[in-house]
C-alpha cells in the first residue's frame, strides 16, 4: 500500500468498523472486538479487516461469525461514509499478532529460565591473573640501586 489515497481509505474503514461494531452492531455473540489493521487493495475493490478478541477460542469463532452476519450492514454504512462510486468488500481475518506475541513472550520466558540456570553453574573465576594489567618490568639490580638512592636520602646509615 504505497498510494497515500489507499492508505486514507483503509484507515477510515478501520474507523467506520471500529464505530460501528462499538455503536451500532448488537450482536450478543460479539465480544470485545479490536479491529487491529485494515489492508486495501491497489484497486480499492477489497479490504481485509483484521481484528482481534479479547477471551478464549469459543469467544473467537462466535465473533466471527457475528461480523460475518454484520458484513452487509458494516458494508452499507463504510459505503455511505465513503461517498466512493466503488465499495470495497470487506473480509474479516482474526489477526495473528496476540499468538505470536504469546509465544515470542514464552520463547523469552525460556530463554531467560536457561540464561538463570547457566549463571548459577558458572564459577566467579575469571582467567589469567588476578590483576590483569601490564606493569613495567623492573630489574633486579634497579631495584637495589633504588634503595641505595633512598638510604642515601636518609644519610646513608644503614644500621637499624
């Protein structure tokens, strides 16, 4: 849907549903219904309406077959707030998108309870030595001459 005129269409038609199926559809066997995305053919002579239910399966299939009854009178009323001299046909698809998310959310839950049980087996050692960072080597016979430098600072008494 790349055509800006296309685009406008669906999103009135998402709007003019979504009022629709709050306001004026009385169906008992609709539940909370979102209408989640509207998609227009190139054409303007199709629109899939996707939408989501809130509940379990049984809420989902009575809901489907509520706006499959409703389709006609959600059809007539998109026509008449459109004003097109073409109405597109409306199909109703249950939208994906909460399953997907409930089992992205359990693919992290998992990942998170493997990421855990790896953090309590690892030991708190890390490799190589405990300070990690280089310092310059120093001699043996600097190290001598060093304290000879300070004796003599002190006044050269080495008696203690």
């Amino acid at each position: 849907m790349t055509n800006p005129r296309v685009r406008k269409i669906a999103d009135r038609i998402q709007v003019i549903v979504a009022e629709m199926l709050e306001r004026r559809i009385k169906d008992p066997r609709l539940g909370f219904v979102t209408i989640t995305d509207v998609r227009v053919t190139g054409d303007s002579q199709q629109a899939s309406v996707f939408y989501t239910v809130l509940g379990a399966e049984d809420e989902l299939a009575s809901t489907a077959a509520a706006l499959e009854s409703a389709k006609g009178v959600i059809r007539s009323e998109v026509a008449k707030q459109l004003g097109m001299r073409i109405v597109p046909s409306l199909t109703f698809i249950p939208d994906a998108l909460p399953e997907n998310a409930r089992a992205l959310d359990e693919v992290l839950a998992r990942a998170k309870q493997q990421d855990e049980e790896v953090a309590a087996r690892r030991v708190e050692a890390y490799a190589g030595e405990p300070d990690p960072y280089k310092k310059p080597r120093v001699a043996e016979d600097e190290l001598d001459d060093e304290d000879d430098d300070l004796d003599d600072l002190d006044g050269g008494d080495d008696r203690a």
